[in-house]
C-alpha cells in the first residue's frame, strides 16, 4: 500500500498542493509550496517514520501560522492512514 502512497504523492503538482491548502486554510507562499514539494518528492518516508525530525528540519521555511496548521494536518492524516503507512 505504501508504494501505491508514494505513486499518488509523487504525481502532485505545485498546483495541487497550493489547492490543498487553500481547502484546509493554509495560505502557502511560492517558498513554502516549493518546500512541500521538496520533502514530498525527496524525504517522504523520513516524514512517515520521522516526522518530528523533518518538521525540525524544515521550520524556519514556513510562517509560524503555516507550520502549526501543516504540523496538525500532518497528525490528522497521519492518524487517518496510519493502517496503510
């Protein structure tokens, strides 16, 4: 199932997740729709098995408003998919 994870998450655009985030009220610059896109494409699995050591990492590349709303929605589906990660 992680594989199938991986094939979704690596068909995003930009577009796609500055859309995401306008439906879940997270406002992203182009720097920080840059950086979703990065860790996604790059550190995706560190993010599922550590993703308190990624959310450090890459913290100052957002606004304080932003990184808290990006760090719940990263709990609730977390949560929500944990069976399939």
């Amino acid at each position: 199932m992680l594989e199938i994870i991986k094939k979704y998450i690596n068909s995003l655009t930009k577009e796609h997740i500055k859309n995401f985030g306008i439906k879940n009220s997270v406002n992203l610059t182009d720097k920080e729709i840059d950086t979703v896109y990065y860790v996604l494409n790059n550190e995706l699995e560190e993010l599922f098995s550590d993703t308190e050591s990624i959310l450090n990492e890459y913290e100052n590349n957002f606004s304080v408003e932003n990184f808290k709303k990006i760090k719940k929605l990263i709990s609730i589906y977390k949560e929500r998919y944990k069976n399939y990660l």
